[in-house]
C-alpha cells in the first residue's frame, strides 16, 4: 500500500479496500488532527471525534478525489473543514434545544471560522487577497471561512445565486494567478 498515490488509494477505498484507507489515515492523520485542534480551539475531545468522523466520511459516503481539480491534501482538509463546520452546526443546533448554550459559548463556537482563517492565511495569500474586489474578498470569506452555503450567500448579499458562483470561481482563479505567478 505504501507505494500506491493519494487517488490510486482513495480508489480502493470506494472499493471498501480497508487497508487503503488505513494507508490514508497513517499518512494524514497529523495533518487532519492539526488543522481540527486549531479548528476546536485546542478541545483535544473534540478534535479526537472530529478526526475520526472525517476518515468514517472517506469510508461511508463514497466520496471521491479527482486528481484533475487539485492535490489529494487541499481537497482532505477541504472535507475536513466541511466536517468541522457540520459538527459545530449541529452542536450548537442541539444545544438551542436544550437551552443549555450561554452566550459566551455560542461566541466562541461561531468564532471557529475565524480560527480556520488564522491557521490557513499565510503572508502569500494575504498578499493575494489585495487583489479582490471588496465583493469578490466577502464572497470568498462568507463562503470558505465563516461556512456559509452559496444561498445563504446569495440572500446576504442580495445578488442572484448565479452571480454569487460566478465570483467565487473568478475569486479563485485570480487568487490562484497570484499564488501561482508570484506576482505581487
């Protein structure tokens, strides 16, 4: 298994090939299990269940890495933040409900987004981001590092769902000219 690559693993995970998704997890779990902590505010409990329900998602869902969009680890820690997000949602869904949640709780929940953000910005893609437009630099953080669905979007900032696609992908593209060209 050592020798297979990331997509020739995750193959046979959607084949239900346990060792490969054993492979997967010996390789990334220290990166997993960073970026939850951070993600967790440093809550080992959490981070611990977190990491675990993103390799149990690779196994049940059937998802699928395609080599073509990007390398194996963006598109990991992509689910990994989509976990992180659905995980916090649902807690503190559960927590309304019990009415239990104090206010300083419910802050610091919805201040995860931005520990996201802290542990992924790095000088280059600050550098990076200058050259958004104010909408297209919104856009990207509603969407990527607060967690917000393309609708949710869309109903935010008042723009029809197509426009909102459409900044994102045109967001992305020019953050990727500049990371990638090193322009400045």
């Amino acid at each position: 298994m050592k020798c297979k690559s990331d997509s020739e693993l995750m193959e046979l995970v959607s084949q239900k090939h346990r060792p490969a998704l054993e492979e997967l997890y010996d390789r990334y779990i220290k990166l997993v299990y960073s970026f939850v902590f951070k993600f967790c505010g440093e809550n080992t409990e959490k981070t611990k269940e977190i990491s675990q329900l993103i390799f149990l998602k690779l196994w049940t869902t059937g998802s699928s890495y395609d080599e073509s969009k990007g390398s194996f680890i963006n598109w990991l820690l992509t689910i990994s933040r989509n976990v992180c997000i659905d995980y916090f949602r649902k807690e503190r869904a559960h927590l309304r409900n019990d009415r239990t949640l104090t206010d300083e709780r419910l802050l610091e929940d919805e201040n995860h987004a931005t520990e996201i953000d802290q542990l992924l910005d790095s000088q280059e893609i600050d550098e990076a981001k200058k050259h958004l437009t104010e909408a297209q630099l919104r856009t990207i953080n509603l969407f990527y590092w607060k967690g917000y669905t393309l609708k949710e979007i869309s109903e935010i900032e008042r723009e029809p769902i197509g426009t909102i696609k459409s900044r994102l992908h045109q967001s992305l593209m020019k953050l990727r000219r500049q990371i990638g060209n090193g322009d400045r």
